[in-house]
C-alpha cells in the first residue's frame, strides 16, 4: 500500500471530520450500519478527539 503524505492525511481527516459533523451523513450510517445512538462521547474518546485537534492545528 501506498504511503499518504502529511498533506493528503490532512485533507483527508478534515473531509472526515465534516463528514461526520453532517447530521445527513451521520444519520445515513447509523441507519446504514443499523448503529445505536449515542447522545454524548465517552471521556476518553473525547480527550484523543481533542488531541488530535490540538495535533492538527500545530
């Protein structure tokens, strides 16, 4: 497999992350992949989210 450079993962998580912030998107793989609902995201999920945010912006 090919490697991604440092540009193309960046782009690449940005396109995710809007992705997954749109409520049509989120709503077509939850019922997709027939997934439960979570309100709100565990702690610790929240904190490697948050740090790879903070990773992103350096």
């Amino acid at each position: 497999m090919a490697e991604i450079d440092k540009a193309k993962r960046k782009v690449i998580a940005e396109l995710v992350r809007r992705w997954i912030t749109s409520e049509v998107i989120r709503n077509y793989f939850r019922n997709m992949l027939n997934l439960p609902v979570e309100r709100e995201l565990p702690a610790e999920q929240r904190y490697l989210l948050e740090e790879l945010d903070r990773a992103d912006k350096e």
